[in-house]
C-alpha cells in the first residue's frame, strides 16, 4: 500500500507504527485532541494496513523475526566455550571459530603483565553474554515455565442447586 493520500492520516499511522497511542498519534498528526476520533481514525481500515505495512518494512529492515530471535538465544544458551580453543589448549583466533560460538562470545580482552626478567604474558580474558537467561528465555517461549500468581483476600461464593431459577 503506497503512502496515504491525506498527509494528516499517513502521519497518524506513522507515529501508530512507531508505538504512540491512538490519542497521541491523533495530537502528532496535527489533529486537536480527541479521544473519539481518534479512535475511529484508528478503526479505519487503511490505516490499519498502512501501519501494518511500515511495522513490516521495519522488521525486514532490522531483519527482526521470531526466528532470528529465538536463533540467536538458541547460540548463546547451547553455547559451549570450549570451541574458541584449539586441542592443545590454545585460543583460536575469532575467525576461526564458527558463527555459534562467535555470537555467545560478548567480548575478548588481552592483558598483558610483566611476571618478571622482562619477561611478560599474554592472559585472553572471554566474556559470554548471560547462558541462563537466554534459556529461560527460551524456555518461556517455549511454554516450559508455568507462571503462577497468588490473590490474598476474601471472596464468598454462593452455590445454588442445579434446578434453581435465577
């Protein structure tokens, strides 16, 4: 769907796309407030689709899809650190380690410290992005978790027999 033809409702559902409330799309897009309308400009069919159509643009454009999410939890909760070192124990240089293990890396430092007769050493300090809540993470999406919530206070009930006329 090409822009809008009326300015004021292309930048009504503009300032939608970009998650302001109907009432505050409806100020932005140079209307006086009123709640009312713009609800109903928000009910109108293509605006609807036009919001829709940016929302889409921008999600291909950031390439943000469930998909991609759940993909990049997937490598840093899977994630084993033991793949950035080679077999003799030495750290692998970053372009050799695969795309999984390169996105659980956050962040890889060298310290260097004198231990002595000019001599010095080279310490690879690794930070990986957080394990346990890219899993949890995950496993709320996947409906592992059962969240539970606890009411306090009182509440009667009264239970009529099944014959009883209301």
């Amino acid at each position: 769907m090409p822009v809008l033809k009326n300015a004021r409702h292309e930048k009504f559902a503009q300032a939608l796309a970009k998650g302001k409330t109907a009432d505050e799309a409806y100020v932005a897009a140079g209307f006086k407030a009123n709640r009312g309308n713009a609800a109903r400009l928000n009910a109108n069919e293509s605006i609807q689709e036009r919001v829709a159509e940016i929302q889409g643009k921008g999600a291909l454009k950031a390439e943000a899809t469930v998909e991609r999410v759940l993909k990049e939890l997937s490598r840093i909760g899977f994630s084993d650190l033991r793949r950035v070192f080679d077999a003799n124990g030495r750290l692998l240089r970053p372009e050799e380690w695969d795309d999984d293990t390169a996105a659980a890396v956050a962040s890889v430092e060298v310290v260097t410290r004198n231990i002595g007769d000019g001599e010095v050493e080279h310490v690879h300090k690794i930070k990986v992005w957080d394990k346990n809540s890219a899993l949890e993470k995950l496993a709320k999406h996947l409906g592992m978790f059962i969240e539970r919530v606890e009411h306090s206070g009182s509440m009667s009930l009264n239970v009529l027999p099944e014959d009883a006329e209301l």
